[in-house]
C-alpha cells in the first residue's frame, strides 16, 4: 500500500473500499521513495512570501505562517512545497498558494518565472544560510500579491500579517524555520522594503 505524502493530490479520494487508487500520477513519490531520493538528489521547492500591496504596487503587509512542527513547537514559515515532476513553476506556485492559503487567496502570480531569489538548503547547517534536516533542496522564492480572503489550511495554523518592518525584525526571524528569517529579508529587499 502506499504512504501519502505531506502535500496531498487535492483530487484523491479513497476507493470504496477505502483502499487508494492506483498511482495515476508518474509524479507522485511514496513516503519511501521520497526518503530514497531525498538521500541521492537535491529536490526543487517554491517558496512564496504572500503580500498586500496598496494602488501604488508599494507593499504594505507580508503574511507569514505559523505552523507547529511534530515536536510541538511552534514556528514561523512561507508558503512552501515541492515542484512535481511534469509541472511548471507557475502551477506549483499557485496550487501551494492555494494549498497553504485556500482557494479564496486570489494570487496575482508575476508574469515571468524569474524569481526574486533562490534559496539553497543543506541538512548539514553552516554551508549556506538555510538549513532542511530532511534533505538538500533548492528552492524558488517569489513575492506574491493576494487579493483575496486568506483562510490557512493543510499543516498553517494561522496566516498572521504584519508590516514589512515587523516581519523583518530579529523576533520574526528567529521564530522562522531552516533561516526563513534571512529568506525573508531577501524578499523584502527585492521589492524595496528593507530598509
């Protein structure tokens, strides 16, 4: 049988006999073959640091997720997951978007691809300033305008938003996950909001 992993196929649904599906999507990893490949490649992520932007495009909120991770302790995260294999940037940005933000978020994806930065996690800490203890990933990081109603959803407990002077602030980044704190800052700066 098959383990499912952390991000869901949002169109699966149990069998009648509770039993899952076949694996329709070639894409699609077992919790085990997750761990193996972890183990041999470094996996691609998109991050995306969800904004309020005013009728001049100026930033005013960032939204940032409080989780609780399965030790129990509470941190401070993006909206975050992994690239499936035969999907574009744009569609798993959009579909974590939505996973993490809910389908009334109305993201206002950018027009082009290009990130703001790309973020290189290790799970060995101190070759770069992000750590992931599960494995070697490199990540996509985009700022993205929402428009909508944000109601968190899988693993987010709550989206807080806060001005982009408190979100860079030092309490901020040490509540962050794996040196999202520094992440954040980048983010922020690329769109001229650190001062």
């Amino acid at each position: 049988m098959s383990v499912r992993t952390p991000d869901p196929d949002p169109d699966w649904t149990p069998g009648p006999d509770g039993v899952p599906p076949p694996n329709v999507n070639p894409g699609w990893l077992t919790d085990i073959e997750l761990a193996e490949v972890r183990r041999r490649l470094p996996i691609l992520y998109i991050e995306a640091v969800p904004v309020r932007v005013d009728g001049l495009g100026q930033v005013v909120s960032v939204g940032v997720l409080l989780r609780a991770r399965a030790t129990g302790e509470m941190t401070r995260t993006l909206v975050s997951g992994r690239v499936l294999y035969g999907e574009t940037l744009r569609d798993s940005l959009f579909r974590h978007l939505e996973k993490d933000l809910g389908p009334m978020a109305f993201p206002q994806l950018p027009t082009s691809p290009v990130p703001v930065t790309v973020a290189e996690y290790f799970p060995m800490p101190g070759i770069t300033a992000f750590t992931d203890d599960r494995q070697h990933a490199v990540s996509m990081v985009y700022v993205v305008p929402v428009t909508g109603t944000c109601d968190p959803r899988q693993d987010a407990l709550e989206l807080t938003w806060m001005t982009p002077a408190e979100a860079s602030s030092e309490a901020v980044s040490a509540e962050m996950e794996g040196g999202r704190g520094a992440l954040l800052r980048m983010a922020l700066a690329s769109v001229g909001q650190l001062r």
